[in-house]
C-alpha cells in the first residue's frame, strides 16, 4: 500500500485527486494540507511515502516545502505544477523533487508517475516535458549544456526576447548596465554562442522562454 499525502491549495484538484487515490487498491491519501506550513507538519506526523506538491502555495513556496521534507524524511516528491518552463522543473529538481507532472487533470498519468516514482525509484516527468531530460544533462542537436541559467540569467534572456536593450533591462531589474552585461556574457557561454540572436534561439528550445515571445527579428 503507498501512503500518500497532499499539498495543494485547490479545493476541486484536491477532492478529485483524493477520489481518485482513495479508490486505488494499493493507495491510501492519508492526509491532505492546503497551505506549505500545514503540509509540513502533516508529513512530519503522518510519514506518507509519497507526497503531491503544488509549487505555487499560498504560504510559502512549495519549493520551500520539498527542501524541508526532503531534509527530514525519506518521502518522495512528485510536484503537480501548471509552468513547465525549464527554469521552474530545474528549480524543483535542485529543491529535491524526484517527479515533476503538469496539472491537466490526468489521472492515468498521475497513478503511473506515483508508482514509478515509489516502486521503482525513478524520476518521472510529463510527456510535455520529459524530452529535455532533466534527469541529465541538457542534450540538443549534439550539444551539451553543463550550466543551468540562473533565475537572474533566466529574467535577462527573457527581457531580451521581448527586445530589451541591455540599458532598459538594467533599469527594469534594478542593476548598472555593466553587471547586465556581465549576465549576459555568462548567458552566451553557458549556451555556446556569440549573439543574442542565438542566445533566444538556444533558449528557447531549452524552454527558458515561451516560443510566442521570441523576438528574434
């Protein structure tokens, strides 16, 4: 029997999820929170096997609430998130997540993500995002990418997608032109380019921005 627990601030996610784990043979929803805080406490008491996380709580972040269970217990994680965007998975991931699926009310998909990630002790990612292997390094075209953006670099290349000039994303991030400049180098190397034009290109396809922004003209 794999004892599940919940933490998700949705009152209709939270009832059909549980519906559907309570009427599993080999699962129970043991307890349910609505807040981190409270989902922290619950697996403290009730010690579940595998815990559902939304990321985006009302309290605290849910990367937040993966860090502490992952440092007092031996639960795993499957994050239910509706951003895919390589940014957040990878932020999941470095938090201590062990499975990553996208709200879209899949049950099927949902029971197959907890049993593989509890039975056979796998990461498990959506379909929609499990092409760009997080489990490993970044693989596209032969290339490798040994460096994820950090979320300054993630906030820079997305300011250039919508046409920012290194002196407009300075005033928006609230940093000089030069230390913008710097990020960007950085952003360059770390995708293997030269111009900015195949730095969007490059991240893009990595999913650190959304195809329809890209302004690349």
């Amino acid at each position: 029997m794999i004892r599940l627990a919940l933490i998700e601030d949705e009152e209709l996610i939270r009832l059909g999820i549980t519906t559907a784990i309570n009427q599993q043979p080999d699962m129970e929803m043991v307890g349910v929170a609505r807040t981190g805080i409270e989902g922290i406490s619950l697996v403290k008491e009730l010690n579940p096997d595998v815990i559902l996380v939304d990321i985006g709580l009302p309290d605290i972040s849910g990367l937040e609430v993966i860090k502490e269970v992952k440092l007092n217990s031996n639960t795993k994680v499957v994050v239910l998130s509706s951003h895919s965007s390589q940014g957040t998975v990878q932020s999941a991931l470095n938090a201590g997540a062990d499975s990553y699926l996208l709200k879209k009310n899949n049950i099927p998909l949902l029971l197959e993500a907890i049993k593989t990630t509890f039975s056979d002790h796998q990461c498990f990612f959506d379909p929609y995002i499990s092409r760009r292997n997080f489990c490993h390094q970044q693989k596209i075209k032969g290339k490798t990418y040994q460096d994820n953006l950090t979320n300054t670099e993630i906030q820079i290349v997305s300011l250039m997608a919508v046409g920012f000039s290194n002196k407009l994303i300075a005033e928006q991030l609230f940093i000089s032109e030069s230390t913008v400049k710097g990020h960007v180098n950085k952003i360059f190397a770390k995708l293997d380019v030269s111009d900015r034009v195949n730095a969007l290109i490059e991240a893009s396809k990595l999913g650190y921005i959304e195809q329809d922004y890209l302004q690349v003209g």
